[in-house]
C-alpha cells in the first residue's frame, strides 16, 4: 500500500539499489571535479535520493562521513524539522508545499533546470537553525538513469543583512524626521539671531543627514535591481543650483566655494530628478574633498550632439595609479570600506538613467567629472 502524501510521491528506491548507484558514481571520472567545487553539491535519482553528495556538502550537513546520507533526501540530510512528520519522509509533509528545494526538484523532474529560495529550520541539539538557501536543480542522463544535479547556496548571511538593513533605514530615517521637526520648531521660537543661525544649522546638517541615508537606501536598491524609476521634466539649472545651495553649507566647503559655469545651460529634459542629483552630488562631495583650501568646484550643463552632459571640474589632479581603479567597486583613496562612491554614480547613471559616466584628469585640464543623458524633451 503507498504510503500517503501531502505533496510529493513517498516511494523510495531500494536501498540495495541506491547503493550499487552511488558506487557507481563514485568512480566516474566527473567526481573529482564536483568534490573540488566551493559549493555544496549533490545528485539525487528519480525518487529525490541522495546518491552523492561533494565533501562540501558533506561538511555543510555536520555528518563524518558520506555513506551515512546516501539514499536519503535532502531535507533528511538537512536536518529539516519537517522532514519527519509523514512516514514518507521529506516532501510528503503539508510544509513541503511551499519548500522551494521540493519545488525545484519537483520541476527537475519534469526536465527543466530551476532555482528557487528555500527556508528551512535544521534542528541541532542545541537550537533549531534557520537557513536561507538559493538552490539549483538541473537534470542529466547517467547510463540511462534520470539524475538532477543540486546544488545549495547558503544565503542566510545576505538575507540577515538585507533585514536589519531595512530595520536600520526605517528606523534612523525615522529619527531624523523628528530631529528635523524638533529643530525648526526651535527656528519659530529663537529670540536672537545668533540662536536663529545656530537652529538653521542644525536643521541643514539633518538634511544633509537624511539625505545620505536616503542616498544610500537607494544604492542598496540599486545594487538589488529593486530601485523605483520615476521620470519627470526636469530642470538641469533647478538641480545645479540646489546641489550649489545645499553643498555651499557642507562643513567640507567651509574654504572652498561651489559655483555655476558661466558656459552652463539650463536644457528642460526628462529624466529621475532624484537620482540624477545623487550622483551629481555624489561628484560634488568628491571634490570638494580632493580640493585645496581657496578652490572652487564648478558646476554646469549644456546640449551636446543633442544629448544632456553634466559636468563637475575641480582643479586636482588624481594620479595615474588611482584613476586605473576608478569606477572599480571596493576601492577607495578615502580608507578601507569607502569603495563605493564612484561605483555607485557608474550604477545609477548607466543602469536606472540610460546615460554615461566618465572622467579625465590633467595637468591641463583638472578633474572633470561628466555625465552624458539622452535628451528626452520635458
């Protein structure tokens, strides 16, 4: 009599025969190859049982020695809590049906390759452990017998991050807006000038704040493919002028000065104002940190070849060996960990507004830093 299901079919391979396979297996000429890959790995029959599994997922299982997973399934290697519940073991339970690794299996079955994010709760004697896994199943042929190939991320790390990520941004933006109310409150009620100037600084410095934080949510978004276009007219004087207001107040322009090029434009075009205005002050940040004392940073814009270029230009010169690593993810000139400034206007520019990014630095010429949009009438 089959033993019932929720999900998935309960019958197994002999064990004899799953054996005989796996020994099989062993010795082909492939399995040197799958045991030196970094990732966990494993093949499994037509009845979702393990025949091989790789020294990595060996390790990733806590087990001492392979023999004792073979002609189990993956969710019984795992640890799975629910992999028990039904008689017919793991994929058989309700829980199954929304497992992504039964799922991909499932599909891998019917000849397709898949992927899918799995959850599962691995009991240890301890705890029971949450993963997070990205899994990818794909099926082959081995003398005449139908196998999947799969194969495990482990994403618990990435997917832990994201989280208190979102926690953080929510929360500290959350502070910010009412750090912000509470000072221009304190602006209405300022009996001096000198308290009215010292409120007005403290309400641009949580501007300013609000703004890398919303500047870097977005990067996060960026990165994940996840960020929100919204084109619109826009103004590229009403930006350029912003950027020169809010920068002019920067503690980093205290002796340099922000200015708009005298050969600037101002061309009505569409694109994501917000977006486009993170990268330009992104550039203008740079700037004014590689500047001198006295130095001014310009700003402007103009129609080219009927196309929008920005530009910024400070007079440093970055040399040679740097300018090789510029636009490159992880590297910085500011520290360890402050890679990504450039990277992050290469990102936006090229992927969420259609343009191009780039740069020359000279003797001759300074550092200029340009932006190439196309010209979408507003």
């Amino acid at each position: 009599m089959p033993l019932p299901t929720d999900f998935a079919p309960a019958e197994r391979c002999p064990q004899p025969d799953i054996q005989e396979l796996a020994e099989d297996i062993k010795e082909a000429s492939m399995i040197p190859a799958l045991n030196a890959l970094p990732v966990p790995l494993l093949i499994i029959n037509a009845y979702r049982q393990l025949v091989f599994c790789n020294s990595v997922f060996q390790s990733f299982t806590k087990c001492k020695n392979s023999q004792e997973i073979i002609g189990l399934r993956p969710g019984e290697a795992l640890g799975c809590i629910h992999a028990h519940i039904n008689a017919g073991g793991c994929g058989t339970s309700k829980f199954c049906r929304d497992c992504g690794a039964a799922s991909a299996i499932i599909k891998s079955l019917q000849g397709v390759a898949h992927t899918e994010e799995c959850r599962i709760l691995r009991h240890t004697p301890d705890y029971d452990e949450a993963l997070d896994l990205q899994v990818f199943t794909s099926p082959f042929k081995y003398r005449e017998k139908d196998l999947i190939i799969f194969t495990v991320l482990d994403i618990t790390h990435e997917k832990r991050r994201k989280n208190l990520e979102h926690m953080f941004f929510h929360d500290v933006l959350n502070l910010a807006t009412g750090a912000k109310y509470a000072s221009q409150m304190l602006c209405k009620v300022a009996t001096s000038e000198h308290m009215n100037t010292q409120c007005r600084k403290i309400n641009r410095a949580i501007t300013q704040m609000s703004e890398e934080i919303l500047a870097q949510k977005d990067f996060s978004k960026a990165e994940e493919g996840t960020l929100r276009v919204c084109i619109q007219p826009t103004s590229a004087n009403e930006i350029l002028t912003h950027l020169r207001d809010i920068y002019s107040g920067h503690p980093l322009c205290a002796e340099r000065q922000i200015s708009l090029s005298e050969h600037s434009e101002n061309p009505i075009f569409k694109t994501d104002p917000t977006i486009l205005a993170r990268v330009l002050g992104n550039m203008v940040k740079n700037a004014l940190e590689a500047s001198d004392p006295g130095a001014i940073i310009t700003l402007g814009c103009r129609k080219k070849s009927g196309e929008i270029l920005f530009w910024v230009h400070n007079e440093y010169v970055i040399p040679e060996k740097v300018q090789r690593q510029v636009f490159k993810r992880s590297f910085s000139t500011k520290g360890e960990g402050r890679g990504l400034g450039t990277y992050s206007m290469k990102l936006l520019v090229e992927r969420y507004l259609g343009g191009q990014i780039s740069f020359q630095s000279t003797a001759e010429t300074g550092t200029i830093f340009s932006i190439l949009l196309p010209s979408i009438e507003g």
